[in-house]
C-alpha cells in the first residue's frame, strides 16, 4: 500500500494500521486507550501513537512496512515491562498473543514466542529434568528478559541469560523475517543478546536449555534491629560463597497489599532470599553463620522444585507506580555497610526498600554477545513507590542523599534490565559496547524504523 510520510497524525497512524492488519489495533480516541495504552510501571506515561497486537508473525511484518511508510517509529512491549517516556509517538507492538512454545529434550533447545512468559516456560520444562536461566519473576517475557541480556538467579553459576541463546527469529527494517544465528549474521547475533532492542522485531528466540540440579531455596527474615548483624554475615558469606549459591538481601518494609502475607504487613525487616544448586545439606553448612545471627523469624530454606523459583523472590505482578535507583558496588566494606544503614534503614519512613544482589562467578565472563563483564561483585538496587510528583522528589532527595554518602563505593554503572523508567542507555553500557551498537544499528536500520525503549542514539 501506499502511504503519504507527511507528518502524520495519530488518527492517520491508526487508520492505516487498520486498513493494512486485521489484528487488533488500538489509538488514543478509543475508550479503552487508558488502560491499553499503560504499562506495567504506572509512573511512565506512555503516549505511543498506536497499539498493535498482532496475532502472527505476517501482522508484526505488515505493522513494520506500515509504520516505516509513515514514518513513525516502532517499539516492541510484550507484557508491559520496560516502559519508558522513549516510547512516545511510537507504533508499539503489544506481541504478547505470540505464545507458540515447542521444546526438544533430546537437543535441549526451546522455542519461544514473544508473548511466552517465563512462567509459561517454566510449567513446559516442569518433568522434563531441564530449565533455562530465569530471573526474580516469572512474569517478564522469555524474550524481552533475553534482549536486555538477562540477570538470572542462577548467573553466578551459568552466566547471563543471553550467553544461552542460539538464534533469534527478526522482523526487520524492511518487514523481512529472519533467523539471526551466530553463524549467519555475528553483528547482529552479538546486538540482540543484551543490546536492550532497537534492531529488530525478535518474534521469538530459541535457547539451549541446561539439565536442572536439586534446587534449595528460600527466605531468611530476621526484625529491623539485627539489620547491621544480618548485614555483616552477608558480606562475609558472599566473599567465599561458591557460585552455586546466590543470595539477595532486603532491607524492606512490607506494604500492606498482596503477594506479601498479612503477619508481614508494614513490618520492616531484613528479609535474605537463597536459591542454592546442589544438595541441601551443603546449602545448610554455608548458610550457617546467617542462621546464627540472633532473633530470626522466618526459615522458608529448603528443597525446591524449579517451578517454584518464582516464590522465593515473590515479587509483586500487579501494576505499581515505581521508581528505581542502582549501582553496582565492588565490595561490601565495613564502611558500606555503615552508610547504607545510616541512610537507608528498614522503616517505615524510608522511602526506598533496598536489595543488595550477590554477582561475580560467571557474570564476570567475556561472552559474545552484547551482556558485558561485571566486574563488580555487587548490586545495590532500590524501588519506591511514587504516585504523586511530592512522592517522587521525596525519593529522587533520598537517592542523592545515598549516593552523597556512599558515593566512593557505587559504581555510577547498573545492569541494563535494572535501569527501571530510565531511557538512557549508557549507565548500562560502556563505550566500547555502545559504539559497537551504533555501528549495527547504522548497519541494520539505517532509516531509525525501530526505536527501542532505550534508544542506541548516534
């Protein structure tokens, strides 16, 4: 079809989308465009030009050409995550009703479509003796976690997601759909595997899948006044743990809502999330000197099957309007440990809960695909709650007050899936990876048809 590129309007985007796809496409004057149109982070307010929710493959290649025509960029949102005030103006491509799944044991591969949550992933693999590499919830899409590059509970162990994709399947600038593998297009191979999109429409990846070990796992809960004694175990646990055993640790104060019990509401706490490969009484032996921090209150640690990995983070799925702080931290000094304390305790009146993520192990290799080395062994990430723009300068006073007093320990850098409402792209990759990326990107999508949520500008 032919379609004029003359600045379009938004009623113009929408009714050519129409007049080209049969899919459900949506635009700002119908009805139902408020609750469409948002994410699954509230306190972005997304204003795409139009909703596309395609059904196959050909209307995700059709909506490509349509957009390109117009000259309207093209964004891809899945399930909600990942917004971010990049996607104004955009055609956005809502692929969650891409949910074709196949899986050979024998090779131990997985094909996933964009729409197929982790949670979906999950339940297929549950007799089948595999898993793949997923994250704190199992509510993000198997390939939108894969193209940020993928910090999996087990990443200490086996490395970021990315490092176990095999190819991807791409609607390109020019609507063509291709299989991306290593071998047929290394650039573009090594750009979608933590590159954060922006190259393509990926309709679906396939993994190689790992045979699952005995999984233990867990929470540790101890009151808000054994936070330094929790604090100082953790570190000294960590700085010899083997990368089988990863550990979270939380300084939070629980909202009163679901999927949090009622005994834990607006309790503060300092809540330590386990997940160990291996045996449980190995993972007993080292999660010794934590369990012998005074006044714990909560032992949830045992054996787990892989199909409830999701319980041990238990994170909420439901829409909230968030914001989120992090760095990576080298080590957890004594004088860390201090600050973070002093500013950031668990209480009521802290605006922030705080997580520190054990890394290291594997998450420090140089890989062929975009994800690069961490260096550091840590991660210090917040969120908070903020409904209102008091609520916001309320956080964003707290975050500069943190980083004031722990300044000579952050990093300044984070993980690409933790840059949370944050379109700028490099806090999460350094400048070597970045100009890599434009050349692809110059490569690739020469015409900017596809601009992703945290745009590889030039």
């Amino acid at each position: 079809m032919s379609v004029s590129t003359q600045d379009p309007t938004r009623t113009s985007v929408v009714t050519a989308l129409r007049t080209a796809l049969s899919c459900p496409v949506h635009g700002p004057h119908d009805p139902d465009w408020e609750s469409v149109r948002r994410g699954w982070n509230l306190h972005v307010d997304q204003q795409p030009a139009a909703i596309v929710a395609p059904a196959t493959v050909s209307d995700v290649q059709e909506t490509v050409r349509t957009a390109a025509a117009l000259g309207v960029p093209v964004t891809v949102q899945s399930n909600g995550h990942g917004a971010t005030a990049a996607t104004t103006g955009t055609v956005m491509v809502r692929a969650h009703r891409l949910r074709d799944l196949s899986i050979d044991v024998q090779t131990r591969r997985a094909r996933v479509g964009a729409g197929v949550k982790w949670a979906h992933l999950v339940a297929a693999l549950a007799d089948s003796g595999l898993t793949g590499t997923p994250g704190s919830t199992d509510d993000l899409t198997v390939v939108g976690y894969h193209t940020g590059g993928g910090l999996p509970w087990f990443g200490r162990a086996y490395g970021p997601a990315a490092r176990w994709v095999r190819a991807w399947q791409v609607v390109r600038a020019d609507g063509e759909l291709v299989e991306v593998t290593a071998d047929s297009d290394p650039d573009l191979f090594w750009a979608l595997g933590g590159g954060g999109g922006g190259l393509g429409v990926v309709t679906a990846v396939e993994i190689e899948l790992l045979p699952a070990p005995p999984l233990v796992g867990g929470q540790l809960m101890w009151p808000a006044d054994r936070a330094a004694q929790v604090l100082a175990a953790f570190a000294d646990v960590t700085r010899s743990a083997p990368p089988e055993l990863t550990l979270w640790l939380w300084l939070i104060t629980f909202p009163p809502s679901e999927p949090f019990p009622p005994e834990l509401h607006e309790r503060s706490m300092v809540n330590l999330n386990v997940t160990f490969l291996g045996a449980e009484a190995e993972a007993e032996e080292l999660l010794a000197p934590l369990r012998a921090v005074p006044g714990l209150e909560v032992d949830t640690v045992a054996p787990l099957p892989m199909s409830e990995l999701s319980s041990v983070a238990n994170e909420p799925t439901q829409p909230l309007p968030v914001l989120d702080w992090s760095h990576f931290v080298a080590e957890l000094s004594t004088d860390f440990q201090r600050g973070l304390l002093e500013v950031n305790p668990p209480h009521p009146q802290t605006p922030m809960i705080a997580c520190i993520r054990h890394l290291g192990g594997a998450l420090r290799q140089e890989l062929p695909t975009a994800v690069e080395p961490i260096a550091e062994e840590y991660l210090l990430f917040g969120f908070s709650l903020a409904g209102s723009a008091a609520q916001e300068e309320t956080v964003r006073a707290h975050w500069r007050a943190l980083e004031r007093r722990l300044g000579a320990h952050l990093s300044h850098r984070t993980h690409l899936n933790m840059l949370g409402p944050d379109p700028d792209i490099t806090r999460g990759l350094g400048p070597a990876t970045l100009a890599r990326l434009r050349r692809v990107k110059a490569a690739q999508d020469p015409h900017w048809v596809f601009r992703s949520h945290r745009p590889i500008l030039p």
